[in-house]
C-alpha cells in the first residue's frame, strides 16, 4: 500500500531515530548504520529525527550527514521529519528567532539544503501564539531551508490554527495500545478533516509492548524511563496486564507482541473518519528493524479484543515525567 507524501513515496511503518544516539557509547556508529540500511531496505523510509537526539556533536542529523557521506545514494530514499526548537533546559522556543537559529542548526548539521523534508517545533512554546512559530517556519520553507511544516504534541485545536497560516505535512503523536488519547480528543478527527498525516511515535510502548521489559529492573540505569511514571515499581506489575494479554494473542497469531502492537495501529487506517496514521517504531538493532517492518494483519475479532484490552487494562501513571506533561499542548481555542 504505502503512502504518498510531499511526492515522496514512504511505506506503511516509518522509523524513529531517536535510540541510535540519545545515549552517547552506546551505539557504534557502524551499528546504527546498519540499522538506517536495513530500515530503507525493507522500506521503512519516513524518518524522524530530532536537533536535540543527543549532543550538539551527535544526534539525528550529524548521525545522517556521515551515513549519506558513506552512502551518498541513499539521500533520496529517504523522507526526513526533524524535531527541533528547543532550547537549553529542554525549553520550547518557537520564536521568530529561535525557529531561524533551529532550523539553520540543523540544516547544517545534516550538510545542507535539501535533506530536512518536514520540520516541527517538537512542542508547542506556550509563550509565541503558534501563528507566529508556523509563520517563521514558512519563511524557512519559502527559503529552502526546509521542505515543509509539521506538528509535535499539539492539540485539535493547535492545529487547525496553524493549518491556517500554511499547509501542515504531518501532526506528530503519540499512539500505542498504551496511548489512545489522540483517537479521542479531536486529534485524529481534525488530522483527517484537513488531510494530514499522523505520525504515531510510541507505538510499543517504549519497550514495554514488546514483552521483554519484565521488571523494573530490566531498565538500563542511565534510561530515561526510570523517571516515567508508569514504568514505576508500585505500578509495573499492574502495567504489565495488559502486555500479557498482548503476548497471548500475539502467540495465537504466531507472531510477536511488538509486531501485533505495531499491527493495531496499522489497522487504525481501516477505520471510518480516520487519517493517514504511520507508525515509526525504532530499533538499535537490524534485525529488531526487520521485525517491527512486518505488517500483522489483525481480523475484527481481534482488533475488538485488544480495543478491550486497551480500555479495560489503561496504564496507571503518566506518560512523561512532571516536566514533559507540563510541555504537552492542551489549548482548546
């Protein structure tokens, strides 16, 4: 199936960058390419990428410029999605001003004009009324520093707003079994309405979905989620409900947890008044990559039963920390 996006062909799962350097050592660089590699190799090209995936020295895009340095034929492969305008501290700047020290950071980070497809304010600054940061990002389009405008974290409400300073490429959310609030809260109604691709981040849950986070203690000490709420001990156990249940149909299916959630949010795209919705897995690993691009196909029977699952196990706790879920958009005029 596939889509068509700013004239660019993209397959139905996508892939989020964001694990190849967020922790500096970890990853060598000769494996995160060969995760890039296979990620275009079973067609998983819509990319997402962030300014701040890291160091100034290391993230999505100095990641990019060495591998199309080494595979400068794969640059057209490739449709690009970029985080950006954040400041120090982890503070939105989505002024005139930070918007063009942002998108011109990043533009030469990757190694010019022409790479950065879609750039988003990765949340909303609750200080610069959103005409003002969609109206300086226009500037960079119009400019050809980036190729078009996306969204991050927003509300309906947001983003018909902004639609109407210019032409909104994709709303970037996120959307699991463990997330459902974008399907109804007038999100995905408005992304719809106005034809605008949803790009789904979180689709496993951070980990959890995929069945092989069992306790607490399997996260990596220096992991951000030890900070998230619902990864919590007094809540793990109570959490990890709903992935059993996952576990178990996906072993009916004969197929992994990871590739069944992937699969429900496949199949939100079958539903009636739903937009284009692409999930972006990630993965530190190729074979991991080549797992999460395999598209599960859940019968109605089975949809129902994990919508069940969704509703009747929801996580206990929040999604980020207290200072992330002050950063999420919440307007509603």
């Amino acid at each position: 199936m596939g889509h068509t996006i700013q004239g660019k062909q993209v397959g139905n799962i996508g892939y989020g960058l964001m694990g190849l350097t967020l922790l500096a050592g970890r990853i060598s660089e000769e494996q995160a390419f060969s995760c890039i590699k296979a990620a275009l190799e079973v067609g998983c090209n819509y990319f997402n990428g962030g300014e701040f995936y890291g160091s100034p020295d290391h993230n999505s895009l100095t990641l990019l410029n060495k591998y199309f340095a080494k595979y400068p034929e794969d640059k057209d492969k490739i449709l690009l999605n970029v985080k950006g305008c954040i400041a120090p501290g982890l503070r939105p700047d989505g002024s005139p001003a930070g918007v063009q020290t942002s998108v011109g950071n990043c533009v030469r980070l990757i190694g010019g004009k022409g790479l950065i497809h879609q750039f988003e304010p990765a949340r909303k600054d609750p200080n610069v009324d959103i005409e003002t940061t969609i109206t300086a990002l226009k500037e960079q389009v119009e400019a050809g520093n980036i190729g078009g405008i996306a969204l991050s974290e927003v509300s309906a409400a947001t983003i018909r707003r902004a639609a109407k300073v210019a032409r909104i490429e994709a709303v970037e959310v996120e959307i699991s079994l463990w997330c459902t609030e974008p399907l109804e809260n007038g999100i995905a109604q408005v992304c719809a309405e106005l034809n605008i691709p949803i790009i789904a981040y979180g689709t496993l849950g951070r980990g959890m979905l995929t069945g092989e986070i069992k306790s607490f203690d399997d996260i990596p000490e220096d992991d951000y989620r030890r900070m998230v709420p619902r990864f919590q001990p007094d809540v793990f156990e109570t959490n990890l409900r709903l992935v059993r249940e996952v576990e178990r149909l996906a072993a009916r299916k004969g197929v992994t947890p990871g590739q069944t959630a992937i699969g429900w949010v496949l199949a939100l795209n079958r539903r009636s008044g739903m937009p284009r919705i692409i999930p972006i897995p990630g993965a530190s690993r190729p074979e991991r990559v080549r797992e999460n691009a395999v598209e599960v196909e859940l019968s109605d029977e089975e949809l129902d039963e994990l919508d069940r699952i969704s509703k009747e196990l929801a996580p206990v706790g929040n999604r980020y920390p207290d200072h992330g879920m002050a950063l999420l958009d919440n307007s509603t005029e």
